[in-house]
C-alpha cells in the first residue's frame, strides 16, 4: 500500500470555493509528492453531513480516515492540517486524532498549522504580499478568525512581527471574546493619519465570514463599520487558500517532514 498524506480541514460547504481552496492545495499535493495517495478529511460532522446531502459526496473526519488506513495496514501516513493557528479545533480535532492513532500506524507524522512557530510569521506575511497588492498612502487590516473560548496569542505575534518591520498592516480577529478586535484595529488606524484602506481575510476559505463579516452591505460588516468611520475601504474578497504562494506554505510543510528520517 502506497503512503498517504490526509489533508485535514474544517471544512467547506460550497463546492465552489472548496474547489480553488482545498481541492487546490490537495492538486498541489498530487503534483509535488506523486509516491502518496492524497485524501481530504473533514473536522466539521455538520459540514460532511451537508455536502453528502446536497452533492452525494462522502468525505470521511480524520477519525474515520485514519481507522480505515491503519486497518488496512497503511505504512506512512502524514496528517497536513490546514488549520492556521494551534487553537482549539487544532487541539482537538487534529491532535487529539493523532494521539489516538500514533500506535497503530507504523509511520504516523502530524504537520503544526501554518502559525506554528514564530519564524512563521515572515513566511504567511511573505506569501500574502506576493498577491495583495496595497497601494501607496493605504492600510491593509486583515480579519482572523480568533479563538471563541481562550485568547489566541497567534494574532498578537503576527501584529509584534509586522510592527518591527515598520509594514502598515492591522490585524485584528472576529471572535468577540478574543483580540485584537475591531476596535483596537480602528485604534491603530486612527494613528496612522491615512484614509484608504484595503480590507482582506486572514482566513484560509472564503464564505459567510467574508461575504457577510467582512465586506456585507450590513451595519455590523468590517467593510460598513470602517466607513461610517470614514476610510474609504477597497476589499479583497480571497480566501488565503485561492493564493498560489500561500499555498505553497503547506508543500513546504509537507516536504519537511517527508524529509525527516
């Protein structure tokens, strides 16, 4: 039996989106390591229950991938989270997944998120500079996701990392329980003197996020709320997964563990 790597993610509904985000980094995957089969596994049950619904596709959860390949006897298997931060769903979804299976692959690896370790910071913001053009005289805020139940200090590293380089980028994060917020991106807008604005996802997919959080005709939208403020907003609506060189991150990732004995 060849070896795998199961590309695990949240999940996405849309068959559109989740054709140019993680259909495209599993493509990516086919082309670069040809020795591997490739599978995609869904976290979300409500979202494998949906797309089986609506398009008569099974796609399996990490669970059920890993205890089919380890009762057919699977010798190496590398588990490649999309996830971008190590936060809750990382935790228990992914690596909770591992640890129950590490015993029984032989050759079981899991892959960090994208934001595992500081250095991470100057490839993610890298990688989104190649494709997010911000004019001159303008402010790029970039909307996460945030952690729902504890603070996320990934957003804070990535915000210490762009103010040393002196970049004119704000982050801030959706969750209201987490931080940075709105707020404390208009705060820092509100210090830099400038009007214009381009507002992009920190989110790996498209979606609900984008559409109605981000750039929404809606009052409580980013987009709304920065220009009651009175910037004028440009919006770049991609999820980070429709950008080449973001996903490139995650083959990087995958070869280096690939290439570790």
């Amino acid at each position: 039996m060849r070896p795998v790597i199961v590309l695990a993610s949240f999940g996405v509904r849309d068959k559109d989106m989740r054709a140019c985000t993680l259909d495209s980094i599993a493509y990516d995957l086919k082309e670069k390591f040809k020795d591997y089969d490739i599978i995609q596994a869904f976290t979300s049950e409500f979202l494998r229950k949906k797309i089986a619904e609506d398009e008569s596709v099974t796609i399996p959860s990490l669970d059920e991938a890993l205890e089919k390949l380890a009762n057919d006897g699977c010798p190496k298997v590398l588990i490649l989270p999309t996830h971008l931060t190590p936060g809750e769903e990382y935790e228990q979804k992914i690596r909770a997944a591992y640890d129950a299976y590490v015993d029984r692959i032989a050759d079981l690896r899991l892959a960090g998120p994208v934001f595992e370790k500081p250095v991470d910071n100057q490839r993610v913001l890298m990688a989104l500079l190649l494709d997010l053009h911000v004019h001159p005289q303008e402010e790029l805020v970039l909307m996460g996701h945030g952690s729902p139940h504890t603070h996320n200090p990934v957003y804070d590293g990535l915000q210490a990392y762009i103010d040393g380089e002196g970049l004119p980028i704000h982050v801030g994060v959706l969750e209201p329980s987490d931080r940075p917020d709105f707020d404390d991106v208009l705060a820092r807008l509100a210090k830099t003197g400038h009007k214009n604005v381009l507002l992009a996802p920190l989110l790996l997919t498209g979606g609900i996020h984008v559409q109605d959080d981000l750039a929404g005709d809606g009052e409580t939208s980013w987009r709304s709320r920065l220009e009651a403020a009175g910037y004028t907003v440009r919006v770049s609506p991609y999820g980070l997964g429709e950008y080449p060189a973001f996903r490139a991150l995650y083959l990087k990732r995958a070869e280096r563990l690939l290439g570790e004995a």
